[in-house]
C-alpha cells in the first residue's frame, strides 16, 4: 500500500518578491534591463520582473525539505544582491517601502502588466507591496480544495508572524501589516470560500473564465488557493521576511501543518471549520497588531497570547516536524512570537529620534536595517 505521507506530497516551493533601493539615498530604484539580464543569466526562469519596475520576484525549485529550500533560496537571494550591487542597488525583502511614495512608482511594461493597469484602474496605481508564497505538494485536486477549508483556520496566526509592513509613505500606519490594506482593495482577494470540492471550486471560478473576466485561475487572488500552474497548495497571506531564516520558519509551518491535516483525514478526523467571519476577526487582528495583542482561541472562547498559540501549534506538528527533518526550523517560531519585523523596524525608528536625528534620518535607518537584515544570513 502507497505511504500517504510519501515526501513527493509535501514538497516545497518558496516565491519572494524584493524591492531595490539605491545603497546610498535609499530609495527605490528601477531596475535596469541589464540587472534583470544578468540575474536571469545566472538564474534563468527563477527570476523575473514584478508589476512595478522596482520590484524583482524569485521562486526556489521544487525542495522535498526545508534544507532543500534554504540552500536555493539563499542561493537566489545572494545572486540577486551580488547583480544589484554591480548598479549600486540593493535588494530588501519587505511588503512595504517605508517612505516611498506610490505615485512615483512606473509599473513594468509588459503585456500581462499593461492588461492589469487597464483592468484594475487606479485600484492597482498603490500596489508598491510586496508577498511571500508557499507552495506544498498535494496529489489530488479534492485532497488540496479540503485541506484549502481547514488550512484558513491558520492564515492570521502566520500574517502574525511574517507580519513586516509598519511604514506606508514616511508614516507609521500603527498596523503590524499595512501590506493587506492595499491588496485587499484588489477584487478575488482575502480568505478563500468554502467548497465541497475542488469540481464546486472550479465551476465557480469558471463562471468568470467562461464570461472572460479573468483567463484562468492565477487571478484568483485569495490568501489560500489551489495553485493554477502546479499541484500545490499555495499560502499566499505573509508579508515578506526580511531575515531568510525567518522565511523559511513559515514555510515549515506550512509544510507542518499541511502534512498534520493529512494525518488527520487518514484518521477519518478533521480540523473544525470555522465561519469566515470568525477567522476574518483573526486576521484583522493579526493585521493590526502582529503578535502583540494575540488571537481568538475559538475553542477556549478566549483571545490566547501569540506564544503560547504558537507552542501549542509547535507540540500539535511535533510527529509532523520530526517526520518532514524541520524541528530547529520549528523552534525558530517561539523568537518570531515575541517579536516581528514591524516591531524591530519601529525599535530603529524610535532609537534614532531618541537620537536626536530627525524623521528622515530614522527613515533611512530603518531601510539600513532592512538591508542588514536581508544579508544576515546568506
């Protein structure tokens, strides 16, 4: 009898989209054609433009383990910051500019680009953000529309987490992710619907490809979604990390609980699946204060402190986690609980106007820091 939890079922897949600020002014840069040259040069179809010229999207191949993807995905960031550097540029890996101001952004010319301008209008003119998503392989369609249902339950506690996008044009927003204000003015955004199956998934979401409002299914830009090139789950709802271990931290979440909601229907079990609205509340709270004020713990009926739900999340995969070789990767978790990119990014701020320096001097620090943080770890 085949192994259910066979490695090809849960193998990974990491898309990061950066930013490049120039390393001297820090602020954001176009990149040139011949950067995007010789990044596709030495990394062919792992790299490619993003809507708006000053961003640079990366994808890591297909990793049967977090080891796997963090010696590609350093690989992808080093390549990219070392081809920057040859402009004077630099990569960071943040959702949100801290000062940069939207207006001055040109979008990338390109057909599929030029086509979203003209559909979305001025709705797409502020989308100066940046996402992270993780793709888990599944084998079948109605496996992943399932698991689709009960994975939701999880978004806020990871947006929590990755939470890394404070600063919307030179302004504290006092969200923890200001990224989703924007992407949610977006149509086919948010939580996912529930479906009985992926068929009642697909004859949705074919009512608006047959009508050519969209061409397939990769417009439909939900927080979770059966991915439309791969046979992958897709997370689509973290801000991105600027630290790559921290990355990879969700990404074993992810793998982890995926694999925990598999064992659970060998069992004939199932996570609850809770109203929308409910798990909206959630993740308006993520949004809003990352891992600060904590989350709703519908079962307890009491809002529970980030550490303790991401312990309890922690021993819940602890079979998965041993299984999938990501446990240290596990436990980097309980740091990210107690502090996200937002808070450290507000910390730098706040020394340097202590300081004495002013606004824009605190400003420019916070992108240093971002930068350092990219580069820690490659």
């Amino acid at each position: 009898m085949a192994n259910p939890f066979c490695d090809a079922h849960f193998t990974l897949g990491l898309e990061e989209e950066y930013l490049l600020v120039d390393r001297d002014s820090f602020d954001l840069a176009e990149a040139p054609s011949d950067l995007m040259s010789a990044c596709m040069a030495k990394l062919s179809d792992q790299v490619s433009p993003e809507f708006l010229q000053c961003q640079i999207e990366v994808g890591t191949g297909i990793c049967p383990r977090i080891s796997d993807a963090r010696e590609d995905l350093r690989r992808l960031r080093a390549t990219v910051s070392d081809c920057a550097a040859e402009f004077g540029l630099t990569p960071i890996a943040v959702s949100c500019h801290p000062f940069a101001d939207w207006k001055d952004q040109p979008h990338t010319d390109r057909d599929r680009y030029n086509q979203l301008a003209r559909d979305m209008g001025g709705v797409v003119d502020r989308m100066l953000i940046c996402g992270a998503h993780v793709h888990v392989g599944l084998p079948n369609d109605d496996l992943r529309t399932d698991l689709m249902s009960q994975m939701a339950y999880f978004l806020p506690h990871l947006l929590a987490l990755s939470a890394s996008s404070p600063y919307w044009q030179g302004r504290d927003t006092e969200l923890a992710s200001y990224r989703l204000t924007v992407f949610d003015n977006m149509p086919r955004t948010g939580l996912p619907p529930l479906f009985g199956s992926y068929s009642e998934f697909r004859r949705s979401v074919d009512v608006l490809i047959n009508l050519d409002i969209i061409e397939d299914t990769s417009k439909i830009w939900w927080d979770l979604r059966p991915s439309h090139a791969f046979p992958t789950l897709e997370t689509r709802i973290c801000d991105v990390s600027p630290r790559l271990e921290h990355a990879l931290a969700l990404a074993a979440l992810i793998q982890c609980l995926t694999r925990m909601l598999c064992r659970l229907r060998r069992l004939n079990q199932r996570w609850r699946v809770y109203d929308r609205f409910l798990i909206n509340e959630n993740r308006w709270r993520a949004q809003r204060y990352g891992v600060s004020e904590g989350l709703i713990d519908f079962g307890a009926g009491q809002i529970a402190p980030l550490p303790q739900l991401i312990d309890e999340l922690i021993d819940l995969t602890a079979e998965d986690a041993e299984a999938l070789d990501c446990a240290a990767d596990m436990a980097r978790l309980r740091e990210m609980a107690q502090e996200t990119s937002a808070d450290r990014q507000r910390a730098v701020y706040r020394g340097v106007r202590e300081a004495g320096g002013d606004h824009g001097a605190a400003m420019r620090s916070v992108v240093q820091h971002l930068i350092e943080d990219f580069h820690a770890d490659l």
